[in-house]
C-alpha cells in the first residue's frame, strides 16, 4: 500500500509549478491510488488499521461511518491578475493549511494568477467551508509577503473519483504546460462544460 506523504515541490523545469504526493507504488499489485477516509470523524491514513468495536447481539455490524470525497478547488486571484510572488511557496503554505484542517492534500498546484487544489474532505466538510478556509488562510500569507489585491469571490469545485486521482494530480503537476497555449478562464470555462456545470458566459469572471 503506498505510504502518504510530501515530496519536496515538484522538480519541473522552473521547480514552482506543483506540490503533491509521493507517486512511488510500494508492491506489485499497487495499481490504483491509495485509498483515504475518514474514520469517527478524524483522518484516517492509508493502510491504517481501524478497530471496530464488537456491536451488542442483533445490532449494526458497521458502527463507523467511512467516506471518500475528493474535490478539486479551482479560483483565482481578483482580476486574475499574475501576483502570487512565490506560488511554490503558496501551494506549500496551502497544503499545510489542508493538513492542518484535516483534510487530505493530494495536489496543489497552479499559475501566478489562479490555484488548483484537489483535497479530500471530511463528510462534515462543504467544497464552499473548504474553499473560504483556504482562501482566508492563503490571503493572510499573501499580505504578509505583498501586496495582495485578494481572490476572486467564486470558486469552481468539481468532484473527482479515486479512480482518476492521479489523472487530475497530474494535471495540477503540470499547469506550465497546460496554460502554454490556454488562458486561465479558458481552463475554467472548458471544465464547466466538461462538467455539465449551468453557467452564463457573460457572468463567469468578474
């Protein structure tokens, strides 16, 4: 079972674009991500063993709720103007915030003027509480580092299967290539309509 944990920012050609887990498999049969959940309302690791407490004759065998539920967040910054100064650092700062709130950072990556972050959230966890608790604890960093003008008041958060986590770590890993030749609100629009998101073009972006 492959062990969580940080690696260092992801080494791209410019070491800035993407932090995100370690991808190495620990054994042969280790063909899919590692799963994640939460156990009595906590983080539970892969792989951990989680005890079960034997039920009273004729109850419930599964006192425990278990959950997977992965978001990826998408927003940028107000205007979508290019201030993040040091985004390697941002999307360290922003994974720790993660951590520290319980949730399971897989990636977090982006550009100087927008954030991708796909996270695993408790049941108890909204992608819109998810969202405001890492742009206010982001926009605290930011402001002691420069001048910050302040995210965007939306956000987009598209919900992922534990199938395709590494197809979307991926794609956070490499946000230089992906906006070579695409703008940020062509991103943003195109995974709207992937998604099957109701939208009006003209109220997008503010």
């Amino acid at each position: 079972m492959e062990e969580p944990g940080f690696s260092p920012v992801n080494r791209t050609p410019k070491d800035r674009w993407a932090l995100a887990l370690d991808d190495q498999p620990a054994g042969r049969h280790n063909r899919s991500p590692a799963p994640f959940g939460f156990a009595q309302g906590r983080l539970r690791v892969p792989g951990e063993r989680v005890r079960v407490s034997p039920s009273p004759e004729g109850t419930a065998q599964w006192p425990h709720t278990y959950t997977s539920i992965l978001y990826h967040l998408v927003f940028s910054t107000k205007g979508r103007v290019f201030v993040i100064p040091e985004p390697a650092s941002l999307w360290a700062y922003v994974a720790g915030v993660a951590k520290s709130l319980h949730y399971q950072p897989f990636a977090i990556g982006g550009t100087g003027n927008h954030i991708h972050a796909l996270v695993g959230v408790p049941p108890v966890v909204s992608a819109a509480e998810a969202v405001q608790k890492l742009k206010a604890n982001s926009s605290r960093w930011l402001r002691e580092n420069g001048k910050w003008p302040g995210w965007q008041e939306g956000y987009g958060a598209f919900s992922v299967s534990a199938s395709n986590i590494d197809a979307v770590r991926h794609y956070i890993q490499n946000q230089e290539a992906h906006h070579r030749g695409q703008t940020y609100e062509e991103e943003f629009l195109s995974f709207l309509n992937r998604f099957g998101a109701l939208f009006d073009k003209d109220q997008v972006f503010d």
